[in-house]
C-alpha cells in the first residue's frame, strides 16, 4: 500500500548500523586481534592500551577497510589484520593527540593522559604504531607497506603542521584545510584503498581511496564544528578544546573574517594571548560563532566534500557493501559523536 508523505513513518537517520551489521564477523575478528596484539608483560602497556580500546570508539576506519575488501569481494583474511593495523595507528595518533590538545575526556572516559601522565601516553602511542608496523610486515605485501607507512608520516607531519600553525589568527584557509588531509583524510583514504590492495582489484583503488579521502576531510570539518556546538555526553570528548588550544578552525576563521573590531579583539586576545582562557571566553566564542552561522558554512564544505565522495565511488558497481559506505558517508555528515 502507498502511503503518503505525511503519514510515512520519518526517515530514519542515516547510522553505522548498515555498515557494522555487514561486516559484523570480520569486525568481531578485528577485535579478538586488537585486543591480543595489545597483550604485554609490561603491566603499563597493557592497561593504557586496554583502557583506550575497551572504552570503544566508532571503529569507523577498519570498519572501512572491511568493506572495501567486502565490496572487492575478497575472499580471505588479509583484511582482519590491516583492519586491527589501521585502527592501531587511529589509537597511537588519540593518545599521542591528547596529550598534545591536553585533553581529558576521550572516549567518554578520563584520557590516558589524564590517568597515568603525559610520558606514559606518549610511549604507549609509540607502542601501539610499532605494533602497526609490525601487523603491516606480517602481511608482507610492499604496496600495503607503502600505504600505510606514507600515511602515518603524512598524519605525524600534519600534526606537527597544526601546532606550527596555531595560535595565529592570520592561518589561511587553505593551510587548514591542508592539516585535515594530512591529519584525517590521509587515514581514511588508506583505509579505504587497503580493500582494494587486497583484493587485487587495482581498478578500485583510486576510486576507493579518493572517496576515503574525501569522506575523511568531511569528518573532520564536522568534527571541528562540534568542538563548538557538540555536547561532551554524545562525543565523549570535551568540548572547546579547540579554542582552548588555539586552534583557528573553519568556524573560528570565518567568524573572525565576519567579526566586528571588537570582535575580532576578543579572537586575537583569546587565540594569540598569554591569558588562560576562561569557561565565559568559551561562552562568548561559541556565541559569535552561532551569530556569524559559520557551522553551517563548515557543514556545507563538508557536504561538498561528500559530493566528490559519492562521485568517487559511483562508476563501482552497486553492492550491500557500497550501500553500506555511503549511508557511512551518510552519518558523518550528520554525525552529532
Ligand atoms: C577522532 O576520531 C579523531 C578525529 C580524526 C577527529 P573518531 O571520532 O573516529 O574517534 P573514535 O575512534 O570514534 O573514538
Ligand atoms: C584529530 O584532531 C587528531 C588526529 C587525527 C590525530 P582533533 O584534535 O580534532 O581530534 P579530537 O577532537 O581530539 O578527537
Ligand atoms: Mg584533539
Ligand atoms: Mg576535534
């Protein structure tokens, strides 16, 4: 029976679930191999590690690499490894981020820095990338080598990027823009190529990397607008770090480009000054970003850059496992964690 508009049920909002119900063994798999490759006679290791893993994460990267192998229609078990690879270096890169951002909530939990201090995390980190390193030699192929070891540079060198460039309200938009590919999209691109790699499907490559690519720079223009308008319970993580850091993001910049004199006083006393920044800075930050509308600048760049995700992977055929990447696409753009 044809039901109309106004009586259809509300289209659900779009959710992992798709994705994760899909993949759900080989991600059960992934786990079971993150959780051992973690294991360590060093009692430190294994409890900072532990307490990042277990306390979740939306696992979004090696679920991507799953489905890229999926939608390749691989066959064997290459991915499970390079899947628990990936999401090591995500973890090394949280911990080592953390203690950099001087965050405390990660996770909805205390971060490791904030439990066991900023040396202890930072050594973990290194741990957990080695692992990595480890999990790519196992796989022994040269190519996976190279895409993943090129990323974890790219991702290292962005964050150094972001800290050269920080408290400076003069940043271009482009500069940032360079930042978010080398520190998110650069993982999200690998991630998605892995599958194809695997695969042997070199045809695929190029359209699944580039849709990972753009699918990674959206995340993190989303993640960015809700280091403001967020909420700390659905993200657990702290809002504002951010701001309080000195980082001049998309919606900070354009607030700042709209601002009056004042205005701009108040950006340049915060992100530039010596001053502690207070919960009322925060407050009024958050303010003349919700004046200027400027999330929903960052929110229509983020949509553009799905736009050039979609078209990536259009010309491959149509699968459950594609189905699945794009309603992934789907909930990054509308993600509210
Ligand atoms: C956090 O990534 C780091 C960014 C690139 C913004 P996620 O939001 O994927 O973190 P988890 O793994 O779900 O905790
Ligand atoms: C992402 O940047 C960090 C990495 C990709 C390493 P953020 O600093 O915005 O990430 P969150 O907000 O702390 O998760
Ligand atoms: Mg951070
Ligand atoms: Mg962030």
């Amino acid at each position: 029976m044809l039901h109309s508009i106004a009586t259809s049920p509300a289209v659900p909002a779009p959710s992992l679930e798709r994705l994760k119900t899909l993949i759900a063994a080989d991600l059960h798999k992934t786990n079971q191999l993150i959780q051992a490759e973690v294991a360590s006679e060093i009692p430190l290791i294994a409890a900072l590690s532990g307490h990042i893993i277990a306390a979740g994460g939306k696992r979004i990267r090696p679920s991507l690499t799953l489905a890229s192998a999926l939608l390749c229609g691989y066959s064997g078990d290459r991915h499970i490894r390079l899947a628990a690879c990936v999401e090591f270096i995500h973890t090394a890169t949280l911990l080592h981020d953390d203690v950099v951002d001087k965050s405390e909530l990660r996770r909805g939990e205390a971060t490791a820095n904030a439990l066991w201090g900023n040396q202890a995390s930072v050594l973990v980190g290194d741990f957990l990338l080695s692992r990595a390193f480890q999990l790519m030699v196992a796989d022994g192929s040269m190519q996976v080598l190279r895409v993943l070891s090129d990323a974890a540079a790219i991702i290292s060198a962005g964050e150094v990027k972001q800290l050269a460039i920080s408290h400076d309200m003069a940043v271009q938009k482009q500069d940032y823009l360079d930042v978010l590919h080398a520190k998110t999209a650069i993982l999200f691109a690998s991630a998605c190529e892995l599958g194809a790699i695997v695969a042997n499907k070199p045809g695929y490559q190029q359209p699944l990397r580039r849709f990972g690519e753009a699918l990674g720079m959206a995340f993190q223009l989303i993640d960015d607008a809700l280091d403001y308008t967020g909420t700390a319970e659905a993200l657990g993580k702290s809002i504002g770090d951010d701001f309080r850091d000195g980082k001049v993001t998309l919606p900070m910049m354009l607030a700042y480009q709209r601002g009056t004199a004042e205005e701009k006083a108040f950006w340049q006393r915060c992100v530039e000054g010596e001053e502690e920044i207070s919960d009322a800075d925060l407050a009024h930050a958050q303010k003349l970003i919700a004046a200027h509308n400027t999330v929903a600048d960052s929110l229509l760049e983020a949509q553009a850059y799905g736009d050039i995700a979609r078209t990536a992977i259009a010309e491959l055929p149509e699968s459950a496992a594609k189905e699945a990447m794009l309603e992934t696409l789907a909930f990054c753009l509308a993600r509210s964690y």
